[in-house]
C-alpha cells in the first residue's frame, strides 16, 4: 500500500465519502482481483471495526470472480446488493480499482450511486499519478443524489447544451473530454461554433442524446449569429479560466443568454484549469458567490485531468430530464 501513488489523498477522499452518505458504514478500496488497498469505518478502532471491514472482505471474496467475470471487459460500472441486512455498493471508474461500500438498507440507491461513481473516478485519477486532483466534494453531487427516487422517463431524449465564455477558457477541451476522453495541450481558437454529439446511457430505459455547441468566446463577434447558436438551447455552461482575471465575463455571458433564451434553462458556472494550482487567480469561493448572486450552481472542473468533467455534463442531463 505505502508504493501506491497518493495514497494519503485517496484516504482522505474516503474519509470525505463516508462521512458524506449518512448511511455508509464503511468503504474499501480494493483491486481488481478483490485485493484491499485502503479502508475507512466510521466505527472506532475496535472489534466492530475489524466486523465491518472482515464482512467487505467476505463480500469481495464471495462477488470477485462474478465482477470479474461479468465487467472484465468494462472499466465502468455499478451495482448494489443486499446481504444480511446491508447493502453493498461496489463500482469502478477505470482499469485499476473497485470502490466497495457497505451501507444501511435505508440508503438510498441513488446517493450510493451518485457518491460512489464520483469518489472512485477520482480515484483512478490519483492512481494514475494525477497530483492536482481536488479531495472536495462539489456541491452539484449533494444536488445530483438528492435528486428523487424512482424510474426516469423511457425513451431517447435529445438536449441542445450551449458551452460559452471567454476565448481560451477550455470550452472546447472540455467537449473533447467527456466526447473523446482526451486532452489536447495545443490551443485553436473557435471561430463561430463548433458542434459534438455524444450520447449517454441514463438507465436501461432512458438514453440522453447530447447536442453540444461550442459557442466561439469573442462575444461582440458573435452578436449578429446570437440567435441562431442559442435557438433551442435546453441548458448552458459559463466556462471561466481560473488563471485568469476575467470574473465578471460570467455575469456578462448570464445576461446575454437570458436576452437571447426566452425559457428558463438551467445553467451551470464552470471554473476549468483547476489543475493548474499554482496560478489559480479565481478561488472557488468567488465563483461560488456568483454563483449564489445568479441563483446558479457550479463546479470547478481540469479538462486536462478529467476532474469532474462528467459530472458537469451529468448534473445538466438530470435536470434536463427532470423536465421532460
């Protein structure tokens, strides 16, 4: 355990989980072969402690061959369930580790889920050596497992997301993220518009078609085509550089969307390069003040790591289809 890379990051991260899901008991980090790499309990240093986790491992060593057998081609997936009056939730975000939560069985399955994926794709950025990856828990996940429970509507939906702000921002590395899961360190700025698809897979009954439009940062530039990029937008992202000084452009990008989209959309504040430690000029309490000012959410994302980059565009498709 002490050769794996972050791993005082990747327990406090844990720690951050349990004690967010008032229902979890514990959690293990473990391999793909079912191995434990790190644990936390809320319980105290005891015999319950050592209960807790010995029923994690009796869980894994029941269920390993069958997630390995079942998910050996997936880096992705979730499942939970039920064993002598707990729940066990175990995930994976990617090719290194399985997130294993033991639970109360009144916890609620999508606060499970929601936690459970955004903690283990963390996760797997620290155990790919990612050193700037965030142990906070953004605000959007409290909203995104809250959200109620029960069936979402059936059927494939398709949403209109408009990605605007300043040039040089990252809006289209962001596109190019969650689209291509890849990250491009050489800047072409976007002239006019850029347009993506990407498809997302919400429940085995409910798939979400993603229209993304890369809206070109140079504001006074695209007033005469304004219309047309924001006709028919279902949602928007305000990107903003934090290594840059330039906080109010959310204001100015709110107000022009607001005079150009007649309905009200939810719209998200997203504050990109959160990588770059050492020259972040824009704190994340400032974005939350605006953010507060505009009746907004917000998220601070690394398009170049991935941090948080999928529960952007995750929280606008939930509120998408609690529309529909």
């Amino acid at each position: 355990m002490e050769s794996l890379p972050n791993i005082n990051l990747i327990t406090t991260l844990l720690k951050n989980y349990m004690y967010e899901v008032d229902g979890a008991a514990a959690v293990a980090l473990c391999d793909r072969d079912g191995f434990i790499i790190a644990s936390e309990s809320k319980v105290k240093e005891d015999k319950d402690s050592d209960s807790i986790i010995g029923a994690i491992s009796a869980f894994l060593d029941i269920y390993i061959d069958r997630i390995k057998s079942e998910y050996q081609t997936q880096s992705n997936f979730f499942n939970i369930t039920s064993l002598q009056n707990r729940k066990f939730a175990y995930c994976s975000m990617g090719h290194h580790s399985i997130l294993t939560t033991i639970a109360d069985p009144s916890t609620s399955d999508v606060e499970l889920k929601v936690y459970s994926e955004h903690i283990a794709g963390k996760i797997e950025m620290l155990l790919e050596g990612n050193e700037n990856v965030s142990i906070k828990i953004p605000e959007i996940i409290r909203v995104l497992s809250k959200r109620r429970e029960g069936k979402l509507p059936k059927g494939q939906f398709t949403a209109k997301l408009i990605v605007t702000g300043d040039f040089k921002v990252g809006k289209t590395s962001l596109i190019r993220r969650f689209v291509e899961n890849n990250f491009k360190e050489d800047y072409i700025s976007t002239i006019g518009v850029e347009i993506s698809k990407k498809s997302i897979i919400m429940d085995e009954n409910t798939k979400l078609n993603f229209v993304l439009w890369d809206i070109g940062g140079q504001i006074g530039q695209i007033r005469p085509y304004r219309q047309r990029f924001y006709d028919g937008a279902n949602a928007a992202f305000i990107v903003v550089d934090r290594t840059r000084d330039h906080l109010d452009s959310i204001k100015t990008w709110f107000k022009d969307i607001k005079e150009s989209v007649p309905r009200n959309i939810p719209i998200v504040i997203v504050g990109n390069k959160s990588d770059l430690n050492k020259n972040i000029v824009i704190t994340e309490e400032q974005i939350k003040v605006i953010a507060k000012q505009l009746d907004l959410h917000f998220i601070v994302t690394s398009a170049k790591t991935g941090e948080n980059v999928n529960e952007a565009f995750l929280y606008i498709a939930y509120r998408f289809i609690e529309k529909v």
